[in-house]
C-alpha cells in the first residue's frame, strides 16, 4: 500500500468519525465526492483541514466566521462551496 493510499484511507475514517454527526455527513459527503480527485498535497491538506475542532469547522462553514486557523487552500475552497 502506498503512502497516499494509507493517507486516503485516514481521511475516509477521519471524515466519517468525528463525533458530531452533522460533521460526519458534512465531511463524509465531501471526501466521497472529492478524495480521488485530488492530488498528495491537497490530500494532505484536506487531511489538516480534518484535524481542526468541528466547532471551529462549523462555525467556519456555516456562519462564515473569517478568524479561524483554516488557510485559504483549493481544498478548503471546494470544501467552503459544497453542499450536501
């Protein structure tokens, strides 16, 4: 198993478990829709997205809070314009 391989699989796991369930579906549906598309460095930025609190991601989504510690990337781009 390579080395992206091994990082898609952690992403698909970490999208599906993050403990809140609007989250699950969120960025479940995003990764499903998305994950071989991309590229290693926006995988590995979807999977820094996904280390974030889901508060934080929330509130960044949904209220369009501007100061948050997401970087303005392609992944978060696609991300910020997805809808489930």
């Amino acid at each position: 198993m390579t080395n992206k391989e091994i990082l898609k699989k952690q992403i698909i796991y970490r999208s599906n478990h993050r403990g809140v369930k609007e989250m699950d579906l969120l960025l479940g549906s995003f990764v499903k829709k998305y994950i071989n598309n991309l590229q290693n460095d926006d995988l590995q930025d979807l999977m820094n997205i996904l280390l974030i609190e889901d508060e934080i991601i929330q509130k960044w989504y949904f209220e369009k809070v501007s100061d948050n510690p997401i970087f303005n990337t392609n992944v978060s781009t696609l991300l910020k314009n997805f809808k489930v």
